[in-house]
C-alpha cells in the first residue's frame, strides 16, 4: 500500500508534530508509561472516558494532572469519597433568599477535563449522577437540561487491590468508558530517573514545567482529522467478528456491546492519526481491542473460579480470529 497516496488525502504531519510536542511536555515529568500517555491522548481525539487502573504510586493521577496542564481547557478534580453526594457532583438548586427563588449551582463536573480520583469508592447514588454526563455530554436538574462545553472528559482512576470502602461499579458505567488502562511499576531503569529527577527538582517544580501545548478548538480540529481516517470494510467486519465472539465464548457470561464495537473503531483511527497514517491497518484495531474491552466483560463464574481474566479471553478471542491483510 502506497502510504504517499494517502499522504495527499489528510494533512497529518502538523498533527503528528502537535502531539509529539504533547507528549514531550508529559514526557517531562513522566518517564515511561508510554502506553498510558498515548491512550490518554487516543481517548481525547476519539472523544472517549478513560479509566485508570493501577497499584497507588504509580503516576495515575499525577499523568492525568498533567495532561490537563498540557491543553489549555477547564480543569476540575473530583475525590470521590463514601459520603460524596451526587449534588456534591453535578450541583444543586440552592435557594436565594433575596430574589426569593432557587438558582443552581455548578458542581465541578461542568468543566472540560475532570479529574475522578479513586472512582470506586464512592456508593451507587453517587456514580449514577454521572451516567446521563457521560454518555449524552449533558445533566439533567430539576427539569431543566444543561449541556456540556466541548472538549468534556472524564479521566477516573481505581485501586485495583484494596477492597476496605470501595464500591463496584456498574456495568452501565464501566460500559461508558472507552478504555480501562492498566498501569503497571515502571522498570527498575524508568524508576531510577523518577527518583533522581524527584531529587533533583521538587514536586511541585516539575508539575510547573508542563507548558500548554493544544486549545479546545485546537482539539476540535484534531477530532475531525480522526473523524476523516480511512478504514477498510474488511477491517469492520473484523472488529464487529471479535466483538460479537465476545457474546458467544462460553468462558463470558456478558459480552460486549455495539458501543465496544464503535469504540474500538475510534480508538484505532485515532491511533493510526497518531502514528502519522490516514488509513487504519490491524496492527491499529488489535492494539486498543484490549484496554477497549476488558472492562466490558463479564467472566463467567467457572472462568473466575480458574483465575482466568478478562485479558486471557480478550487475548483467546485474538488468537482464533482471522485477521484481515
């Protein structure tokens, strides 16, 4: 395939050289994790929730700051907590004595970019005040409908470990997520040059060298590039077959949804915009297909019972698929 010919089609090399210069200035207080910090940047152009998941210590939340500090949009952070009310969310009618009448008050969702830190530990009322936000960009309060300023984007991170005050979350919502990104400990190498940078500068000095690279209608921009990423049929009915093998193997009890299909149609476009292609290849599609699905999966009580994980099946299914050429 002649990459010049598609070269013409979609203008990517200023796309290409704005998110190497996002990255970079991630990069300066980052080190590794480059899988996080290039899904962080596929779920904003392919206009996705995120979800992080990873052992305390490791940058989840810090990342997330950081990327907000790389574009120059709102910025909220949310502590999810047992007593957080769901109008300690999205806001609340507050009556107003002297105009004898009830006027709301913005929560610190009505932002561009939010910040939910440690997602699973706030009860059920509460995460059900973000199903309407997240999926429709808009709240719903005492009748009157509210929308959302573009870019919105809800990066939430979890404890995978701890159990003590935590909540699960559900189904419908982990379904709203594009991806769950697992965070892993960086190498012993990665982890060296994180201790002699925090020596050599503190905490709060490397967080101020995080310069704002992109600007909301700089995204927009970037969005209907992704939007304009060629994808062959062959290539769709491909994710539609892994998606639907999710519903019919015997080790899930809950398959994914369309939404999973159209998520990972996205998620690679916005992926081969960031290698610098117009046109998605299966390299793309099998990349995002895990942190697109293993949230979304159900196991199975014998496949559990195993210790098998949603990662195994998701990696089963891969296997014994036919990928297209």
């Amino acid at each position: 395939m002649d990459e010049k010919l598609f070269g013409e089609r979609t203008p990517l090399r200023d796309f290409v050289e704005t998110l190497e210069k996002l990255k970079s200035e991630i990069g300066k207080v980052i080190v590794g994790q480059e899988q996080m910090i290039e899904l962080l940047i596929a779920g904003i152009l392919a206009d996705g929730h995120i979800l992080i998941e990873g052992v305390p210590g490791v940058a989840k939340t810090l990342t997330a700051k950081l990327l907000s500090r790389s574009i120059d949009v709102g910025f909220s952070r949310i502590q999810f907590t047992p007593d957080l009310m769901p109008g300690d969310v999205i806001g609340a009618s507050i009556f107003n004595p002297r105009e004898m009448l009830f006027q709301f008050r913005p929560g610190p969702i009505f932002s561009n970019i939010i910040l939910i830190d440690e997602i699973n530990r706030a009860p059920a009322k509460t995460q059900a005040a973000l199903f309407e936000v997240m999926e429709e960009r808009q709240i719903t309060v005492d009748g009157q409908t509210m929308q959302m300023q573009q870019p919105f984007l809800v990066i939430a991170t979890q404890n995978p470990i701890e159990q003590e005050g935590t909540y699960h979350l559900p189904e419908a919502q982990l379904d709203r997520f594009l991806f769950k990104i697992k965070v892993d400990y960086p190498s012993e190498s990665d982890e060296v040059i994180v201790v002699t940078k925090h020596h050599s500068n503190t905490g709060a000095g490397m967080n101020n060298l995080v310069r704002p690279v992109l600007n909301a209608s700089a995204i927009e921009n970037l969005r209907q590039l992704v939007n304009g990423i060629h994808v062959e049929e062959k290539l769709i009915r491909f994710i539609v077959s892994v998606v639907n093998s999710t519903r019919q193997n015997k080790s899930i009890y809950l398959g994914a949804s369309p939404r999973a299909s159209i998520g990972i149609l996205q998620s690679s476009k916005a992926i081969a915009a960031i290698h610098g292609r117009d046109f998605v290849l299966p390299e793309d599609i099998l990349y995002v297909i895990p942190p697109v699905l293993r949230h979304r999966l159900v196991l199975s009580p014998e496949k559990e019972m195993e210790g098998g994980t949603a990662d195994d099946v998701i990696k089963q299914i891969i296997q014994s698929s036919e990928i297209p050429r």
